[in-house]
C-alpha cells in the first residue's frame, strides 16, 4: 500500500505553516514557515486604536509558498499521494466579500480599504458594538450569547461586523456577505463561486456568530434590526447550516491542483480555528483541558454530551457541538495575554538599552547595534534565572493579568492590568515573578470556572511556544494550578490537528479520534506540581481575585 | 563692627555639612561635607529588615572633619569671630546612653552592638511595638498620640526604645537613659556629664516622644509600664522640661574648642530636626508649607495659637508648640518615598543594563565599567524627557507613593505600592510619568489635610536636591496641588536654618523671625499651575485616593 499524505495548514497571527504528514502514522515529513509579506511591513494596522486588518493576498501568497516549498522538502512522489488539505485558521477573523464570496480588498477599489480587509481576532475597535449587542441580548427573549459565556466580544464576527458597516459606506454598499478566514481558504481552493454556497464552520459561527440549533441557526433577522438597521437583509444572504470541521467541503480545484504542485484529487477538508484544530493535535479528550499558550492563551476542552446535559457555563468563550471533536461540545476559554504579558515586561527594561546604550557615543554603530540586540534577547533568560530564586514565601507582590482586558472568565476587554504589594525592593525579577504568577492565576481562574460548573479536569495538555520554551513558567503553573502538565511534543501541534482533519475528510480514518490514536504525538515532558507550593498559592490566588482594577472608561 | 559668624551643622541620612555663615547677613562664607564613614561601607545595618542604625563615633568624626576644613577655606579671622553653634539632625534618632548621657556603644562591650547605637529615623524595626502603642492609646484615658496625628509610628522614639529594650538584654541592663540624636550634638559639645542635664529639645520631644504640656511631660509611668514591664522606672530617669532651639545649651568646652579651633566663646543653641530647621532656612510663615523634598519629604507649617486654638490635625506626624519657630505650633507631615520612587523604578530598568551589558563579552572591562555607570545615570533624564511629551490625556496609569508605606496623612507603614491602568502598552516613561504623578498626589493629600483642618495654606516653598533638579516633578506636583511653587535658592536650607538659630542663641539677633529676614535667602524659582492640567489632575487624583493596596500582613 503507498504511503498517503495529507497537509495540515496553520494561519496564525503573523505567519502561515503547512505541514505535510503520514495521515496513517501522523510523522512529520516536511514543513515550512512564511510570514504575511503586508502585515510584516505593518500594513493596514493602527496599534493605538487597536486596529489590525489582513490582506486576503497575504493569506494566498503564503498558502502557495509554504505548500510548494514543504513539498520540494519530500521525497519524490509524495505529491502525488496527497489525499487531503484542511485549514486552521485565527479567528473570529472575518471579511466583508461580494456576492460570488470574494473579499472586497481583492476588487482594485477596496485594495487599499482595511474595511474591505479581514478584520483580525485581536482588533478591538468594535468595542462599543460588543457593549451594544451585550445589551441588546440582556433583554431580549432569547438570550443570544447564551452559548458563548454570555459575554460577547468586540473580538468577535457580529460587533465587527456592525463596526465596518457604520463605519464605512463605501464597504456598506458593497458588501453582500461576510466570511470567516477558515471558511474562505477552503472556499477558494474548492471553487466556490456564489457566497451561499461556501462551506461554514461550526467553530467558528458557533463561538463567534452567535449560531445555535436551538434558535435555528443565527440571531433573528428583527435582533440584528434591532441592533442597528444597517444590519437588514445581511442574514438571509448569510447561512442557515454549518459543519464540523471533519467533512468534506470539495476537491481541489485543477487551477489551484496546478497552482499547488497536487492533483485534483486532494480532498479539502472545512476549516477551523488554530486552538480547536491544534487541542485535537495535542490530544484533547473528555476531561481534559488544552492549553495553547503563546501571547495569549486559547484554553480548550471537549465534554461528552451527557456531562454538559443542558448546562450553560457563564463567561467562557462558548460551547458548541462539534467545534472541535465532532459528537461532543467543544468548550473555548482563553487568556487575552499571556507571553504578551512579558514581553510587555522586556519592553519597558529594553528602554535604557535602547534609548541610552543604543545612542551612547562610547561605542561604534556595529558594536552599538550587536550589543542592543544581546541585550534584549538576554533580558527574558536573565530575569527567569533570577526569578527562580527567589523563595515562594518572598512572594508578595499581587498582579493581575489583565493588561489586554480579560477574555475570560467574564469577558472585560476595558480592564486593565494592576501590579500591588510594590516596595521599594520590589527588583526586576521580583515583579517578573509576579507577572509569571498572574498569568498563571488567571489560567487558574479559568479553570476553575470549569471546575464550578461540574466539568470535570483529571489532565492539563500545554501547547504553544511558552510551553516548550519556560520550564519556570509552566513550573509556576503547575504549581498554581495544583495539577500536573503534559507538554505536548508536537511543536505544530496545531498544524498536525489540521493534518488529522484532513485525513479524516479523505477517508484514511473514519473518525477524528481514530485519527488521533494513529497520527498522536504524545508529551515530551510533564511538570508535576509541589504541594507546599500550591497551598501558599491558593492563598495568594484569594487576593489575586480580590483584586479589582480600572476600567478605561474609568481612567480616561 | 567686626562681622560675626555662625556654624550651621546639618547631619542628613548619609552625610553631615558644615556651613560657616554671616551671621548678620546670611553670607554663606564656606561649607564643608563628609560622608559617615561606618554607614557608608553598610556597617550595622540590615536592609532586608528595615534595620538602620548609626555609630555615634560616624557623628564625631564628621564633625571635626567638616568643621575644621570649613573653616580651613574662610578668610584669616573667622575662626576668632565665630560665635554660635547649632545643629539639625535626623530624627526620631535615639540611641540609649549610661547615667552620665554617653551613648552606650561608646563603650567598648557595646562598641559593635547594632541596638547600642542611634536607631536611625528611617528603621523599621519597631513596627509590632508601634501597633501597641497605638492599641494602648486608644483604650488609655489620655490619647498620648493626640499631638502626633493621632497614630504612632515605628519611626518613633518609645517605639524603638521598646523594641530594643526587648530584643537586647545587654543593653537593657546597661541602659540608663535614651537620648535623640539632635539633643547628643549639643550636649558634647558644652560639657554635659550627667544624662540628666542633657538639653531636650522641644521639637524632638513634642514630635517624637508624645511629650506634652498638656499632661506634663511623658506619658505616665502606668501608661509605659501597662505598655511594657520593660519600661518601669525609665520615665523619671528622662526629662519633665524640653527647649525650643533658640534657647542656649552652653558655651563650648575648652577640649572641643581645641579639638574645632574655636573659642570658648562659641554658643551652642538647642537642636531640631533638619526639616524643621530646614523649613526655618528656607523662610516658613504662617499659611506656609515648607516641603523638603528628597528621598522621601518632610512637610512643615507655622500655625498661630490663634489659628489652631485646641485643634488637633488627625494623620499628621504632630502638632508641637514652638517646634519650628518660637511662639508658633509648628506642623510637621511628610511622605514615606519621594525621589526613593524613582530611584526604585531607576534600579528596576537598570537590571538588564547591569546583568547583561555588565557581563557581556563583547566589550573590554574598561568600556563596559563607563558605559554602564553612563548608562544608569542617564535613565531618569531620559525618562522625564519622554515623560514630558505623553499629553496629560493620556496619564491613565495611576500608581500610589507607598512603596516604603505611608507616613501621612494617617500613618500607615505596612501599605504598598500599587501601578493600576497597566496595558501592553505602558512604555518605561508612561510608568515613570504616573510615579512622579502618585508622589504629587501623596503630597495634596497632605496638603488637602491641613486644609480640611482650616490651617490656610497660600504659599508652597519647596527645598530639597529634587526641587532643585527637577522641573518636571515641580511642574507636576504644582500642576496637581493647582498651586503656585517656589524654590528656596540655598542649597543648604537646612544648615542655613541652624545658623539663623545658633545666631539668635548667640544674640545677634533676637528671635529667630529676624534672623530669618536678616539671613533669608529668597527663591531660585516659581512654578505655576496649568489650570487646564489641575483640573485633569483633580479628577484622576479621586481614583488615587480610592486605591487600596495590600498591606505586608495581608500579603504575607
């Protein structure tokens, strides 16, 4: 029998990946990385307001660099045994396209617009709109947001949605449909050519759109008229179906077979987020949590349906059949910053380096510019080291982690972050620890919340950067936590979720969990937590959650 | 008439100054400073407890030194016209002596026993023995705190005594008396040899020791001893009367007239605080606010008796009739950390600056030595240069000044600091901008206090290095109080201070408003208030006052 292969596609934030897997053994054969070309020159972005828009070139142009290049990594004739491609994609990330399903920004009048861009998950401008629709669903009959922790978000499709169209006439006028980034990639390479007829996601809608079988799909037309008039008419041109991320959406297409390097008959599985896709790959179970931990956290787990019954837990991101396993509710919390929280940290000690020793005349450029470059890098590995000394009774400084808002539990995008307990020996790697300790209690407050709710916990899986590259930090979580973590050894692990998808949808394994026992990487290490450590922490966690902080409405 | 000369001898944290003065005039003819040798190469002191002490043969030295090279460098004749002495030192600064007033580690079995020497008035190692203080007076028939804000201090001088009566059985049994360090200076130098004769002095005594007229003198002898057992017998071993600063102790001896090269026609005046001396110096009046402003501040007013009639001014470090200037109450308040808070945060940057550049290989020793201490001492002049820039708009960062607790209003040492509003964008200049805002807001607290006590406040003086070197603490702090500022032009307000007493002790002029008008030296600069700012400042100073912060008992 030959080989088969499939190709696992992660869209992250600044950077696409595709990797090409043994759909029967899950072995990594070859992979590639490519950044957005736009977004890396800081395109179509305002950090200040918070605005951050992609272009659907950049997305197109990776997906054939990395393809091609991954390819040209593999023995001869793996190509042609590809049977599948499935997509993970950031989100809620959605675009306003035309009728025929393309995004605006690829006709020549939009090209500039970052209106007419994918709107990306971590924009905040649509704060307002989040707060709006908050309201609205507070009093309406049939509470919308029910399945998505009761908080909506201004990170999320609807209250974007409604920012651009008030926002801009131009893409008012124009815009027929919308679509989430993980629809539109399978979309394209399948060759749909009408909006209606692209393949959605229950991860995606399901989490972000408001979609539910329970109110027959999305909110009602007179909910969204009630919410701004703009919004008439724009559901009936949307979508009443969506699917799990395992079937299949189409073949690829001969243009894009050429385009890739594959044959037509590449099956293409349908799209969802990267933390949904990536728990699979790191071996998300009932009763255990996946945590993607990067600049923020995505926390996921799956329950079976007769432990979620007709339970709704208040303030996580959603619970949707199917959004990540197919025949169990996927769950979805999150940390709105998380590594970003110490390179926050590293930014403010880079000052010095670079405003001082970066124009300090002692030295010539060169030298100038290679000890600069030392230094920050050094700076995280320096205050880790320090950091780690220091006794666990020493710690007495309380931050929270809430420098980007909170995304759970009980969404606060207004809040800010509050470092307390400071004396005047409070050292750079004492308030280090302290911000290591608060995203780990804001990990725990998740957690718990869980726990409150009656899903059950009995395995953390930690993936992502920081998982593989702070033994401290992930100590300091376990510690906290007063729970064990498996780090997962797949360093894609997203990508090989995708990978499994694919496969899935192809045929090579007839469900999502058979293709995890055969495609599964399994822990490259696991943290145990120390007891003493943990009983000091809860009682440092009791003043972490007692700990309030102003809003920016309240500061400004 | 030949002119006439008078020492001003001002003994700070570190170092003590000598400065030679006209005393008609207020010519400053030469100065003189020396660091104390034993404190400077950290002997006897424990940071990490808060354990400061001070070995009185560091006061002996620095004496001669600064004396006799001052003199050294005035114009042949001066020595010979010299004619009044007087001295400010730090305080509450007690140390306990023998029956004949010699500091107990002037022995040789005390010569290097930390709890026989001056407990310097920053130790806080008498925290617990404050909290009984205040417990017992709050119960007792007499509030013995009234004149002292209310709540007693760890800084203070039954506090210390207890403490180290307690932890110290040698020095208990050996201990006779207790005397401040502003009352030693004087005492030496005319002779005293008996602890009884020792010259107290109203300011340290009325701020520091709950002496009062009121209920003549120290606390009972019951109230001390329901305090501590320990206690009995102390009180009257101590003192009934205390002196304003004005008053003469005496002439020089003739060893320490030799031992200075004076004469024995030299008068000594009585002691006091340096602030107090330092507001005296630097031109306090009734309905003025002198603060001195450095690591920390000391806040002093003249009130008249007219003024304050029986009132008592809560949370303020006391309330002492002739403390300041003879016939007036002096006020006395002052926050914990000034200028401390940005040396803190100054450290915190200096992390990686230190353990990176420091260490690095790329650089030789030499070049790595300079740039890191040029490094270091640029950080505070570029962070108030970008500080500068940030509009007012956006000061959405809040933090509180009590990184080394709370001195007033309402002491209270086991708060902390706190940084609230942090986002991922709070650059290093952003942070130090709201710590130079909380130190301002610290100090309107303080302002706002005696306000609310009807103590009318129409002119702010400010002394003191960061008065001097900083005009963005000074635009700010006016900007906050919304009041105008003046800047003393001398340098050395406290010393000068001295001078104006030991002027009037010596009869040059008759009492110390005269002096101050003959001697004054006027100011360097005035800072305005930005009317728009102040009302910016009013609205985020609200937010500052509704900041908690944990206390080191709750955090620990």
């Amino acid at each position: 029998m030959a080989n088969k292969y499939v190709i696992g596609l992660d869209y992250g934030s600044d950077s696409a990946r595709a990797v090409i897997v043994n759909a029967l053994t899950g072995e990594e054969i070859a992979t590639s990385v490519k950044y957005y070309p736009r977004w890396k020159a800081g395109k179509y972005c305002n950090p200040s307001k918070n605005q951050y828009r992609q272009h659907p070139l950049d997305y197109i142009e990776v997906l054939e660099a990395t393809v091609k290049e991954s390819l040209a990594k593999c023995p001869a004739g793996t190509a042609e045994n590809v049977v599948g491609i499935a997509f993970d994609t950031t989100g809620s990330t959605p675009v306003f396209t035309d009728k025929a399903g393309v995004p605006l920004s690829l006709h020549p009048e939009f090209a500039e617009n970052p209106n007419a861009m994918f709107v990306l998950w971590k924009d905040h401008t649509a704060i307002n709109e989040a707060a709006e629709i908050n309201e609205l669903c507070a009093k309406w009959d049939i509470d919308y947001s029910a399945y998505e922790g009761g908080i909506y978000s201004s990170e999320w499709f609807w209250a974007k949605a409604l920012h651009v169209l008030r926002e801009d006439e131009a893409v008012r006028n124009a815009a027929y449909s919308i679509v989430e980034h993980c629809e539109w990639m399978p979309a394209i390479l399948t060759g749909v050519s009408k909006s209606s007829d692209i393949v959605r996601s229950r991860c995606a809608c399901g989490h972000k759109a408001m979609w539910s079988e329970v109110w027959g799909g999305l909110p009602s037309e007179e909910f969204l008229v009630a919410l701004d008039p703009v919004l008439a008419g724009l559901r009936e041109r949307l979508f009443t179906d969506t699917y799990t991320a395992d079937k299949v959406v189409g073949n690829l297409t001969e243009e894009w077979a050429s385009r890739l390097g594959l044959t037509t008959n590449v099956v293409v599985a349908g799209g969802a987020f990267d933390c949904h896709m990536g728990a699979v790959g790191a071996g998300v179970t009932p009763k255990t949590i996946v945590r993607v931990i990067g600049t923020s956290t995505c926390d996921i787990m799956v329950s079976s349906y007769e432990e979620m019954g007709d339970k709704l837990v208040n303030g996580i991101c959603g619970q949707v059949d199917g959004s990540v396993i197919p025949g169990y509710v996927g769950l979805e919390a999150g940390q709105s910053a998380f590594g970003d929280i110490y390179a926050w940290f590293k930014r403010v000690l880079e000052f010095p380096i670079r405003q001082i020793i970066g124009t300090t005349s002692l030295l010539d450029e060169a030298t100038k510019e290679k000890l600069v470059e030392e230094a920050c890098d050094k700076i995280i590995p320096a205050l880790t080291k320090e950091a780690e000394l220091i006794p666990l009774s020493e710690s007495t400084l309380i931050a929270t982690d809430w420098m980007n808002g909170r995304r759970t539990p009980d969404a606060n995008q207004m809040l800010k972050g509050t470092i307390t307990g400071l004396t005047l020996g409070s050292s750079a790697p004492r308030i280090f620890r302290a911000l290591v300790e608060a995203t780990a209690f804001g990990s725990k407050a998740i957690v718990d919340r869980f726990i409150e709710n009656d899903i059950e916990i009995n395995q953390v899986i930690a993936i992502g950067g920081i998982s593989l590259k702070s033994p401290f930090v992930m100590q300091t979580l376990s510690n906290v936590l007063g729970m064990p973590i498996k780090v997962a050894k797949s360093e894609q692990a997203c990508a090989l979720g995708a990978s499994m998808f694919a496969a899935v949808a192809a045929g090579v394994h007839t469900k999502v969990e058979d293709a995890q026992k055969a495609m599964g990487k399994g822990f490259a290490s696991e943290y145990y937590p120390d007891e003493e450590a943990h009983k000091i922490y809860l009682s440092l966690y009791e003043k972490y959650t007692k700990l309030g902080g102003f809003t920016e409405k309240e500061l400004l």
